[in-house]
C-alpha cells in the first residue's frame, strides 16, 4: 500500500516510517527542509518536499496514494502556553486536514487521524469508551474539530475515516518526556494534584509512542474504519508515572503541590491535562486488529526510556550513577550530583540555577567599556544581572529606592574590578526618573547596554501625582519615560531590553481603565502593565528602524521567580507556599531569571533581534494583544500625553 504520512519527522511521524516501511509499504512523508528528507530517507522512505497549510505546495507534494495519515501537530511545549501556542496547533491540525482533503480526497481509500482521549473526558471523572460525549477544552478543540471534519467529508470526497484517539504519549525522544526526566533530576518536577493540598490524583492512561505507531501501522494493514482509543493495557496516576520514572532516573521522589497552585504558572490548560481523570480502555481497538502493547502498562515503558537514554548517550551509566551528557555547551567544569545522577554543565545551566552567565551561554563574552544601566538591581533578577554584567566587564549603574542595597550591589561590582555608581529614584515620581536619567547623562559617555528591569505589582489600588494608576506608572511609564530621555545617549550598537511577564497573557489594552481604581484588581493591573512592556519594547523597535539608529529593543519573560520578591505582593497564604514550592513547573531561580536578561543585553545570539519577546532563553511569540500594533501606537503616543512630553522619536510615526 502506498501510505503519505505528514509530521513524517516528529515523535509519532518518523515511527510510522519504520513501522509501515518494514512491513512492505511504500512511504512518502512530507518535509520542510533537508534534514527532514534525510531523517525520512533513513528509514526507508520518499521524503516529499511540502507544507500542511501551503495548499499549494501540498498540490505538488501528494502524490497518488491509498492512505493518508495526518500525523502533523505542533503541540505547545512552553511551561505555560499562550493563546498563539495553542492556535499555531490548531491551524496545522485543522487547516493541515481540510487542505489534505481538498488535495487528495477525491482519490485516496483512507484517512487516518490522530486524535487524543481526553477529547471525550467526562466531566464526573468517571471512566469512559469510544462512544462518549465529546467534551473538547481548549488543548482539545482542535482535535474534536478535526475528528468532525474527516467525518463529515469522507462521503463527500468518498474515503473512509479512521480515528485513532491516543492516550498521554510519551518516548525517550518526545519533549515532554526528556522534560519531567530533566526535572525529576534536579528536584523540580512535582506531582501536580488536585486537592487544597494536592493529594487527589486524575487517572490517566498512557501510551508509548512505539506502541502508537505500531497501532497505525495495524489499522492500515486491517482496513478499519471508524474511531478507536488506542492506550496501554492499565490507567495510571500521574504520581505513579512520575514516581516510576523518578525511580529509573535514581532520582528522589517527586513532591506534591496543589492544582490551584500550579494553574498560576503553567495555566489552566496545562493543570487540567494533568489532573482531570482520563481513564479509558483499548478493548475495542484490540477486538478489532488483534493488536497488543508492547508496553502493556507505564512501567514497561518508561523502563524502555531510561535504557534508550543510556544508550544513545543521554546519560551515561557510571560506577556511582549515570553520568547526563550535553552536547552542546563547550567548558570544562566537573559534572554535578543530585541524588545518585551525575549531571554535565550542559544539563545543569538551565536545570540547577549556576550562574545567570552560565545559564545564558554568554560567560564568553567580554563587555570591557561597555556601560549598563539596571534598574530595579538592588534586589532580585535585576542585582543578579548586574552583577553578572560586571562579572563580564562591563561598568554598571545600579538602581533602586534602597541606598543601603544599592551600596552593596556596588561594592560587590568594584570588588570584580569595574566601575559602578549607585542612583536612588522613585518610579512612582516623575521627577525622579527625570533626575535618573540626567545622572546617567552626566556620568557616562554612552549607554550600551540599558536594561528596565523595575516593578512590581501591588494589593492596594492608588493613583499617582499624574492621575495614572500606580502599577501602571511604575511598571510602564516610568521606563518609556527614561528610555525616551536616553534615547540620543544610546550608543551604535546598544541594547534596550524590558522585564515583562508571562503574565500578559489574557488582558488587551485599556488606557481608560488605568485613570482610575474603581475597579482595581492587583492581578490586572500587573498583567496589563507587562502587557504593555511588550508593546512599548516593539513600538520602540519599530522607530528605532524607522529613524535609522543601530539599536535594538526586546521583552522577555525572566519565569516567576520567589527570590525575585515578586511573591511577597500575591494575596493571602499565596507568597508563603509559593516560597515554600520553590518547584512548581514554570518558577525558575533568580540566576534562570537574570539569564533571560543576559541572553538579550549582551548574547551574539541576539545581536539582531530587534522587536522580539523571549522566553525560557528563546525568541517565543506573545499574545494576540502583545503583537497588535495600533494599540502599539496608541499606547506610545498616549504615554507621552500622560507625561505632559513631547513624543519621542515622532519622525517615524507611519
């Protein structure tokens, strides 16, 4: 048979290659770029040169084939996926099936789709079969989309459908897999459960993806139609799964923290997917191929994991443990133990919290003459940067309303041998940002590297001496009115980055609201100020182009640090156990967060990046709202009508 695979390279594509090409099918599996058509070549297949949502390109990709399976997801792997995370997955499952059906449906037997479990996971929690109401959230919608449109097409176009529902995957080479072993490792990867203390656990059914593909490769050869949930033979908590693989790893088992919790840094969605029960059974897939998991219960499977790690390289079983390889950092320090696993310098920068220099990939780079600028540095993420700046040579101004703080941040920066000053200034006040900045002027030649760092969010609604709400004034206006005032004290070459926050998600400008505490929310106030931190990092990009000048502006996310102070404005018990869960998934150390500066201030990687927003040490895409540019402009010109100034760099207002 003559079967055409998309997402041919992923975890699930690149086994069906295998599996169909060694029992005699003929494959093509659609690829992007070289390196795909050399990964499907490999294993016995016809690369074809294409793209799920280029109708056009699949017109000349497709050729005459007996099956399709659409294999092509792009599954978010962001601790805390935003809305474009999830509408990227959607358009390359749902779009990718309607332009297969239009390139193909008039002349293939079968289409194979697969779909999730948990597209049918009861409301009750109680277990379930192929024949249960659907009830799609938002990781889902998708797939149940999908689903509907295969179905609803195949009389049409005159193929037959096949649906095959998996469970939770997981393999030696699927992200989310090498990031609970990566996490497990370094003592912080939880148990998430539900609970106001976390002790009640979903039961989920799981699936390896080696079993996944030999189901496909099954339904093919039997000619099946219809929908079929394809798991292992036993359902499992996700404490079980975690503690199992823990267990394989020599790691110390997982601790616990609550759903609640953990919905404030990786989402609802993600808490969701991994503590509502989705138990389910294969019986009706296995009635009607015969087929049989190989890896009949997580056990079995995740055996498999840690051995094909020790295999490949990933870690390296030694005499006092396993020895976890990078392959791609250069340097020559000693591996690092936690527990009875040796962890290489690679695997420690962004698991174990080294130095933010470290973490970065930047601890090369020489920043002698360079003059920098942190606000907020007295403390937190912002003394951390600081500190590495100077650690890397560069002279620093330290900022902050604590003189004795600031003072020692100073002291630590002299005793690494550069300069450094300390500026007290109040964001809540113009006049002291106006003072700041003219003290930078005058101590400096040139600004290269200028880092808004400042902030913080706050339980009580107030109004500052402009009539602006007081989040709002610090968070924002504060940095785009010192920003503006450096502007032509920026050197060729310089750096602005801004501290935003994930947090950005789900709020859309409102400059309205932010004149008044009528309807003050702390939650709100803060995510619409990091909102706004990105629209003025890429508004300022874009006139920096406009204008000319060879300077960058970017944002980023630093992670939800509770060393940074952040938790200390939460409500309620939240600042104590989020202290206490220095684990959760997502919270990262005061060095991961001032990494994220680093990449951005002074990393050969960013050099030219200029309008960008990073996140877990890559450019990532924010909101809808955070790339909307009118309300960019809108923002930029009513900012500087709040400040009663002129508008900065107004040449480039088209």
């Amino acid at each position: 048979m003559r079967v055409f695979v998309t997402g041919s390279t992923g975890v699930l594509g690149h086994r069906l290659v295998d599996r169909l090409t060694d029992r005699g099918h003929e494959v093509y599996g659609l690829v992007r770029d070289d390196r795909g058509a050399d990964l499907v070549r490999t294993r016995g297949g016809t690369p074809c040169r294409g793209d799920v949502l280029d109708r056009g390109s699949l017109e000349e990709a497709v050729p005459a084939v007996d099956a399709i399976v659409h294999a092509a997801t792009a599954i978010p792997t962001e601790t805390k996926p935003s809305e474009a995370d999830w509408q990227r997955n959607d358009e390359v499952r749902l779009e990718g099936a309607r332009n297969l059906v239009a390139v193909a449906g008039d002349s293939v037997d079968r289409v194979l789709f697969p779909s999730v479990v948990w597209v049918a996971r009861q409301p009750d929690g109680s277990s379930f079969d192929e024949s249960a109401q659907r009830h799609p959230d938002r990781t889902t919608r998708s797939a149940a989309a999908t689903e509907d449109v295969l179905d609803a097409q195949q009389s049409a176009f005159d193929f037959e459908t096949t649906i095959l529902r998996c469970g939770f995957f997981y393999a030696p080479d699927a992200d989310h897999t090498r990031q609970f072993g990566e996490g497990l490792l370094a003592g912080r990867f939880p148990i998430v459960g539900r609970g106001l203390l976390g002790r009640r656990d979903g039961t989920l059914s799981f699936l390896h993806a080696d079993d996944a593909a030999r189901a496909f490769a099954t339904a093919i050869d039997a000619e099946i139609s219809g929908c079929f949930h394809v798991v292992d033979d036993r359902p499992a908590t996700l404490a079980e799964f975690l503690t199992a693989l823990a267990e394989g790893l020599g790691a110390s088992p997982p601790r616990r923290i609550p759903a609640w919790l953990a919905k404030l840094f990786v989402g609802s969605e993600v808490t969701a997917l991994l503590t509502k029960p989705m138990a389910t059974t294969n019986d009706r897939f296995c009635a009607a191929t015969g087929w049989e998991p190989t890896y009949p219960t997580y056990r079995e499977g995740l055996a498999q994991v840690v051995d094909s790690w020790i295999g490949d390289g990933t870690i390296e079983e030694t005499a006092d443990g396993y020895l976890q390889s990078g392959t791609e950092r250069s340097g020559t320090e000693p591996p690092t133990r936690v527990g009875s696993v040796i962890l290489s310098p690679f695997v420690v920068a962004p698991i174990m919290s080294s130095t933010p220099e470290t973490i970065a990939g930047v601890d090369h780079v020489d920043c002698s003459g360079k003059q920098a600028l942190v606000t907020g540095s007295t403390s937190g993420i912002g003394r951390s940067a600081a500190l590495a700046l100077g650690r890397l040579g560069a002279d620093v101004i330290v900022h902050g309303r604590d003189s004795q703080a600031g003072a020692a941040v100073v002291d630590e920066l002299v005793e690494s041998g550069v300069d450094a000053t300390f500026v007290e200034a109040d964001f809540a006040s113009v006049e002291a940002v106006e003072d700041l900045a003219a003290t930078v002027r005058s101590e400096t030649d040139g600004l290269d590297i200028l880092v808004n760092n400042a902030g913080g969010m706050f339980r009580e609604g107030r109004l500052t001496d402009i009539g602006v709400e007081y989040t709002f004034h610090i968070n924002h206006l504060s940095p785009y009115l010192l920003t503006a005032r450096l502007l032509d004290h920026l050197t060729e070459g310089a750096r602005v980055v801004t501290t935003s926050s994930g947090a950005h998600n789900g709020v859309s400008l409102d400059l309205d609201r932010v004149q008044s505490v009528d309807r003050y929310s702390g939650m709100w106030a803060y995510s619409h100020s990091k909102l706004a931190n990105i629209l003025f990092a890429t508004e300022l990009a874009r006139r920096l182009d406009a204008t000319g000048r060879e300077v960058t502006s970017n944002s980023l996310h630093p992670g939800a640090i509770p060393g940074s102070g952040f938790a200390r404005f939460l409500p309620g018990p939240l600042p104590t156990l989020i202290q206490a869960f220095d684990m959760v998934p997502g919270i990262a150390s005061v060095a991961d967060g001032a990494a994220e500066i680093l990449l951005v201030a002074v990393s050969p990687r960013t050099a030219d990046a200029s309008g960008e927003y990073f996140s877990n040490l890559a450019q990532r895409t924010p909101s809808a709202p955070a790339r909307d540019r009118e309300a960019a402009r809108e923002l930029w010109t009513q900012s500087a009508a709040f400040l009663e100034i002129d508008e900065p760099l107004a040449e480039a207002t088209a």
